[in-house]
C-alpha cells in the first residue's frame, strides 16, 4: 500500500530503543553516550534536525535520561527528556565554530562523568578528564534489527527510489548526459519523498560498472547500472536496476541479467535467521565469478538503515549470520566482456522469523 505522507518515528519505540541503548551502556560500563549524527539523534529522540548548516545532538545518560541540543528553543522530540539551546549565529551571520558552540552548552553535562561513548566523532576538548570510548561499532549492531517505525521509514525510502526508476525509464536514451540523468533523478526524488533528501547516491554512469556521474552521454549498446540510494530523515533505501540505454539488450546482455536474476531468487531462499552470511556470499559468488568469463568482484550484500552500509555485512571479509529484524540489500552482478559493462540487480529484504519479506518490487527487466 502507498505511503501518502512522511512517515515519523514513534515516541513508543523511541523509548524501546533508550531501554535497549542503557542496557548496552551499563555492558560496556560506560556513564554516557553523546552522539552528534543527527540520523543517530533521530532513532534516539524522534526530534530530526533539518538546518543541515548547523549541529545537533543528544546525550544519553546511563539512567536512562535523554537529552537534546539544538538551537531551536521548543524542537519536536517527543523522546527526549530535556532540550539544551545554543545560538548559533549573530545577527543571522553563523559563529565561526558551530561545534563549539554546541559542545560549550554541554560541558556541564559531560565535565562529571568518567567514561563517555561517542559515535565516532570524538570532542576530547569538551571534558579532558572524561575517558572517550568509540561506539560505532557496538552500536551498529545494537540497532541492526529494526522496529515497525523504522521498517516503514525504509519503505517510505523505497516508495521514493521506486519513482525514480520510473523516471529513469522515461527519459534514458542514446546521447543523454550523465550529469542530466542525475539531475531530474534526484529531483524527482525530492518530488516523491516530499521532503529534503538527507542521503543520495551512488552509480550513474553508463557503460561502466558503476561510479558518480560524468560530463558524458550515454551510448546505444550500453548499460546503466543504476545504484539509487533515496535517504529520507536519516533512513536509506539502497536499490540497483540495470537498464539498456537504447532499450535493445544484446542476447549476451539478456543471458547475463537472467542469471543475476537467478541469483536473487536464490537468496530469497536462502536467507534465514541463524544462517551464516559468509556462507551465502561463497554459495552466489561460486555461480557467478568467473561464469562464461565474467566477473563478480564485490560483497553481495549488508544492512540498510540509518547508514548506507550497516550489518549484517553479506561478505567474505566478516562474520555475520542474518537475525530476525535484519534490513539487507542484496546485489549479486555480473560485470566484462561484451556486456557494456555489466549488470548488477538490488533488492531490499526484511529478515522475518520464517524466512524474508521482499520490500522492493520495481521490475527488475533490462
């Protein structure tokens, strides 16, 4: 069913995720976290932070205690349990340090505590008695499986990257630029999200297995393996079509893209909670590289969220096994020879307790 307007997260499952977060602080035996993501303020809070010109954040105490810094005075953020205000400008021209003028409304805050967590952007300046931990990891994987709120977020995201597709049909054609393509791609992205989009991306370019676009048109005989990624207030999408710029696939190209097509079926089938990622990537990669000579030289999949990889990681490199509540995309491809340069297909998946839900539907044909 179509999502007609912006989905918000819930106060409800906000302060689910503040039970789960507390718990995480007293394992890790640390007295706070402060994150300065404003995606991550968001899953905390609810409150997100649109002026991308200046800073937010949210300290989380380790009783439980949430609390929100922004420049506005009476921000929505139904799960945060104080808002602090810094001013960021003078006379509407912006201070020089906006981060300091954030970090100086929290010294009060952060200057008792021992040992702080932070999201990878570490202000040792703030407090220097305060020992800073770095939690990107731990909390990737405490949010890795997501609630109902965050679920429809993503839908919302796919719902947005779905008309995007469309437009990309209509408009790609022999001597198109690269950079027009991105252009009313991304516009019509913001058109369907009905709201600024907080992530973009990733591959535009035709002809080559993927990269930002180029001063370039697109050629007859070509394929674009188009990698959209539409973020909307933090969350993400992360979707691949692969289209024939002049809608003529070759029979190679056709006989390469049924066997991606194949691969994804094989997953769809394969993924349940428990089951080992690592096993799954050997299981498509061994069908795939090297396979009437061409390539797949990448990971298969990971987790989509609030950032554009997150685990699990579908990947050689790590040790991963999919739990219920995960959120994957999954892009086995082919690329080489005579394919103008290759295919690559991208579906959204949420693992369930029985097996997976497909959230993506847009027609996967060349």
């Amino acid at each position: 069913m179509k999502q007609t307007s912006l989905p918000k997260l819930t106060e409800t499952a906000c302060r689910q995720r503040q039970l789960r977060l507390q718990s995480f602080l007293q394992e890790q035996n640390l007295d706070a976290v402060l994150f300065t993501n404003r995606h991550y303020v968001y899953w905390l809070t609810a409150y997100w932070h649109d002026q991308i010109l200046t800073p937010t954040a949210a300290l989380f105490l380790a009783d439980g205690t949430s609390i929100l810094v922004s420049h506005y005075a009476e921000p929505e953020a139904p799960a945060a349990d104080e808002v602090l205000c810094y001013e960021p400008q003078k006379l509407c021209t912006l201070v020089e340090n906006l981060d300091e003028a954030l970090c100086q409304t929290l010294i009060p805050r952060i200057s008792p505590l021992k040992r702080l967590g932070v999201d990878g952007a570490a202000r040792p300046w703030i407090a220097k008695q305060v020992e800073w931990v770095d939690v990107t990891t731990g909390f990737q994987y405490l949010r890795r499986q997501k609630d109902a709120d965050e679920v429809e977020a993503i839908r919302y995201t796919i719902q947005s990257a779905d008309a995007v597709y469309t437009k990309a049909r209509e408009i790609l054609c022999p001597g198109i630029s690269e950079i027009e393509l991105y252009a009313k791609l991304q516009a019509t992205a913001i058109e369907a999200s009905g709201d600024l989009l907080s992530g973009w991306g990733n591959d535009f370019q035709s002809g080559t297995p993927g990269g930002l676009a180029r001063q370039r048109t697109a050629h007859a005989g070509e394929l674009v393996p188009f990698d959209i990624g539409v973020g909307v207030r933090g969350y993400r999408s992360d979707l691949c079509r692969t289209f024939s710029v002049d809608g003529k696939p070759s029979e190679l190209q056709l006989e390469a893209h049924a066997r991606v097509v194949e691969m994804l079926e094989q997953v769809e089938v394969a993924i349940r909670p428990g089951e080992s990622c690592r096993a799954l990537f050997e299981k498509i990669e061994s069908q795939l590289d090297g396979w009437k000579g061409y390539e797949f030289k990448h990971h298969l999949g990971h987790g989509i969220g609030l950032d554009p990889h997150e685990a699990p990681r579908i990947n050689p490199c790590y040790d991963d096994t999919f739990q219920t509540g995960d959120v994957v995309a999954v892009e086995p491809g082919l690329y080489g020879g005579e394919l103008n340069a290759g295919i690559r297909l991208e579906q959204n998946y949420l693992v369930t307790d029985s097996g997976v839900e497909r959230l993506s539907s847009f027609p996967l044909d060349l």
